[in-house]
C-alpha cells in the first residue's frame, strides 16, 4: 500500500523546514515537528525557537539543529536563511498567537512559504494586511487547521458537495474540553498563561482557541460561509479574563441555520469535536474522539457506518489515509496530513508541474482571515447583547 506523503513527489531530498518558536515548554511546536517528519517529506533543519536567545539556543540544541542555524532571532533567520543557497522551503510559526502577524511578513518578505498555527492574527487589520501581502507574494500560506487533514472530514466536505445529504439545512458544532475548568494558569501552565492572557491570545479566549477550529470545519465541511452570527461569550472561571464559553447562532450565506458551542469549562469533556449536518435528504455526523468512523442516516433508511479507509470509503478518504482500515488514525495523522499536502503543493513548484488535487484541501491565508473574522464578529455581537452581526 502506498503511504500518504510519498506519492508524486520526484525531488531527490526531503523538503527543508524551519520552525519559529515551539522552544522548551511549548505544545503545538512540538506537534508540528512530528507531523511534519511523520510522512518523511520534511527536516526541520532551522530555527527560532523562542524570543528569548538563550531559551531559543538551548531549544535548538535540543532539537540537534546546527549552530550556525540555530538562531536568536526570527529576523536574522528570515535573513540568513533566505540568502543560503540550501535555505529552508517554508517556516512554521508555532509561537503564541500575537506574534503570528510579525514572523509571517519577515518570512513572506524574505520570499519563503509560510505555515502557520491559527487564528492567523489578533486583528481584522492585521489579517487583511498579512493576506494582501501573501497574495503579492504568489508564496504558498498554509494555515494549520489541522481536522481538515482527518480522510472523514474530507469525505464529509465531499458527500456534501456531491448532494447526498440533498439541501443543507442545519449545521450544529461543538468543541468542547475541561481543561480550563480551574484558574489553570496560575500553576505555571505556560499553555494556559497565554492563552489566557489578552495581550498574547488576543481579543477572545475559547472562541479564539477552540471556536475558530469549529467554526472552520462547519465552513470547511459545508462548503459554505456564515454570513453572520449572534453570539454570548461568557467567563464562568472567576478572576478570568477572558471567555471560557460561548453559545452562537449561525446564518450561512447559503440560508442553513447553524448552532456552534464552544467551552473550556466543560467538566469531564477532553478534546469533543463534533459536528452534525443535516440535509433534506440525508444527515451526517462526526467526532474528533472517534475519528474512524463517520455516520450517514440517509431520510428514511437505516443509519450507515462509514470507516475511514474501509467500508463506504471514497477516494478523498482513502487518499488521506495511511494505513488499512481497522487501524485507527487520529490527531497526529490529521496534522501530518496538512504538512504532506503543503509538501506536495511546493514540490510541484519545484518541479514545474501540477500538485495532487488531493493536496489543495489545506486551508489558505484566506481562511485564515475568515478566522479571525469570526472572532471579532462573536466579540462584537457579545458585547452587543448578542446582537445579529455579519461575519
């Protein structure tokens, strides 16, 4: 069986990746790192891993990188590596969500691809700057919504697409975890220090850092827009400040209805992703605790199990996928993903040729802007006594 990731590609070496932040402490960076070596089409072989140079040195030593690419400074890095003849083909920005703005312009300036962790900016402002200049640019910008690589969420966008579920009618997504259930980020948890932290997470707490993936799965899976939206954020943690939970009402442009709930307070709930779509002819549902499987209740018939790379399978599902079915993919193969899709896309670059039309899923600058959108539109709306908003 071929493996994702190693079909198409003719370059005869792995692709060159460098990372800005993810140093000692962090979480996502240490994530992108496996996924990205996970189908053997990238080495990460640079870095800025902190905006602290003595962290960031120890963090490259760490990571085995060579000294004269081991750097202090996303600047000097953007820099050097742009004028090495063996310099990396993209950067991946891992650090906390105010700096993505800054790190994405000294890259896309410098003329390398960028991936990077949502939500792509803390302002509108920034967002609508950053993807005018990618766009300038003609670079490749990735933006690691990761459950978009899961092969059931793609067969889901595709059934869709292909009318089996008939009009879209209503649309409900959830993501909802417990792990900010306490004041968390007064034992020294980094993650939840900043990310709690408005100056470093931005305007919206759990909306910013969970809301946006379920609001980009709705979007991604339904292949339709929320034009607008009634939102009430709220901070049950006392002493927070920043939301913890939050309730909407979704209007897509299409006219389905639409319900997104979003909690880090949600006791005894670890990582619940879910989403349901309904048509007028058929409904689906999927969730992110139980990847394999997505179920298909056609109007009047039995329910079906469809299992990611085995029964009821299409050709989008099975070409995200790495192994027989049976054997569970997840978290880490989803984000892995991302990283052989964005891979393929810059190699056919390279080559002169057209990527994999699988490859083109990942979301893009684009999305990335419709992000932050959603969360300066569900600020607005909360502060508005949940007043209808356009996204």
């Amino acid at each position: 069986m071929t493996i994702a990731g190693s079909r198409d590609q003719k370059l005869n070496r792995r692709l060159r990746l460098g990372m800005v932040g993810g140093g000692r402490g962090a979480f996502i960076g240490a994530v992108h790192r496996i996924a990205a070596r996970l189908d053997d089409r990238w080495e990460l072989v640079a870095g800025a891993l902190s905006s602290d140079p003595e962290r960031a040195r120890l963090s490259g030593e760490d990571l085995l990188l060579p000294s004269d690419r081991n750097y202090g400074n996303l600047h000097e890095m953007a820099q050097r590596e742009a004028d090495r003849e063996d310099g990396i083909d993209a950067v991946a920005i891992v650090t906390p969500n105010h700096a993505h703005a800054a790190v994405a312009e000294a890259f896309l300036k410098a003329g390398i691809h960028v991936i990077c962790d949502k939500p792509l900016t803390t302002t509108v402002q920034e967002a609508d700057r950053l993807a005018q200049l990618a766009r300038e640019s003609g670079l490749i910008f990735a933006v690691t919504h990761n459950y978009t690589g899961y092969p059931l969420v793609r067969q889901a966008r595709a059934m869709v697409a292909e009318g089996e579920l008939g009009t879209i009618r209503v649309v409900q997504v959830e993501y909802a975890q417990d792990w900010l259930a306490t004041r968390v980020e007064e034992t020294g948890s980094k993650q939840a220090e900043w990310r709690t932290d408005p100056s470093r997470s931005g305007p919206a707490g759990a909306v910013g850092d969970i809301g946006t993936h379920a609001f980009n799965l709705a979007e991604f899976i339904v292949g339709d827009e929320v034009a607008s939206l009634s939102a009430e954020l709220h901070t049950f943690v006392q002493g927070r400040r920043l939301d913890d939970n939050a309730h909407m009402m979704l209007r897509f442009a299409s006219g389905a209805k639409g319900m997104l709930w979003c909690s880090q307070v949600a006791s005894g709930l670890e990582n619940g992703l879910r989403i349901r779509v309904y048509g007028d002819k058929a409904g689906l549902e999927w969730e992110q605790e139980n990847p394999n499987a997505l179920l298909f209740s056609p109007l009047g018939e039995p329910p079906r199990i469809i299992r990611r790379n085995g029964y009821g399978a299409n050709d989008v599902s099975r070409a995200a996928s790495r192994i027989p079915g049976g054997h569970p993919e997840g978290y880490l193969e989803g984000f892995a993903q991302l990283y052989a899709d964005i891979a393929e896309q810059i190699a056919a670059r390279i080559e002169g040729r057209e990527p994999n039309p699988f490859s083109l899923q990942v979301p893009n600058v684009e999305h990335g802007v419709r992000g932050v959108r959603f969360i300066d539109a569900a600020v607005r709306s909360s502060q508005n006594k949940a007043a209808w908003v356009d996204v």
